[in-house]
C-alpha cells in the first residue's frame, strides 16, 4: 500500500498549492513547446510546398511570381527575421529553460526534490481505502 509523501506533512498548505500549480504549470508550458514544435514542423512543412509552387510558377512561365517567392517570402521569417527554429532554440533555452530551473529549484527547497506530491497523496488515499488490492493485477470487481 503506498503511503503519503513525508514531505507533504513538512508543508504549509500555501506550499503545497504552490507546489501543485508550479507542477501543473510546468507541464503546460512543456504542452505549449511541443505546440511551438508542431508549428515549427508545419511550417518548415508549408514552406517546402510554397518552393515546389516556385518550381511550377517557373515551368508556366510566371517568372515574376516565382521571383517574388524565391526573393521575398521563402527567405523570411515568420516574426522579424526570425525563422521558426530560432524561435523555438530561443524558447527552449531561455524560457522554458528558466522556469524548469525555477520550478525545480523550489521543488528541492520544498520538497526534497519530490514531484507530484499531490498525486502522491491522492494515490495513497485511493490506495488506502480500497478493501482488496484488485487494483494490482488491473482485474476488476
């Protein structure tokens, strides 16, 4: 039977709530990421379809559209100057890379490093209060 975290009884309940939404906030911002990935693919995805447009715009003789791709839109980034990769080095390393060091950071001070201290709680409770330990081998009632 699992038991309650240790570090949960040294805790305030401000601090435990803290810890919560710190590691539920940590985990929407690592889902935010993987969305900048995705965006990044899709347009490194959309881009690669506009140059083969540049291809077909130069094999029907639109020269001019083909230019204004090759010249103006293929070459720029999609804020600034910036293309999507840059975006997400800069996001990763900066970002994202300075709120999992916070996070972490009060974790340890905390919580002797422990993550998911609330979940913890609820499965020890869940845990503790069912009357067989069917829930080991996933049979059911």
């Amino acid at each position: 039977m699992s038991e309650k975290p240790d570090e949960l009884d040294e805790l305030s309940d401000a601090e435990q709530e803290a810890l919560h939404e710190m590691q539920v906030g940590i985990e929407y911002v690592y889902r935010g990421y993987g969305n900048l990935l995705d965006c990044h693919h899709r347009i490194g995805h959309a881009m690669d379809r506009f140059d083969a447009a540049r291809e077909k715009l130069r094999d029907a003789d639109r020269e001019e559209l083909a230019t204004e791709l090759r010249d103006r839109h293929l070459p720029a980034g999609v804020v600034g100057d910036k293309w999507t990769y840059e975006l997400v080095s800069e996001f990763r390393n900066g970002f994202l890379a300075d709120l999992t060091a916070f996070e972490a950071a009060v974790r340890e001070e905390l919580a002797d490093e422990q993550d998911h201290l609330t979940e913890q709680s609820y499965q020890a409770e869940w845990r503790g209060r069912a009357e067989s330990d069917a829930w080991r081998d996933g049979e059911g009632d």
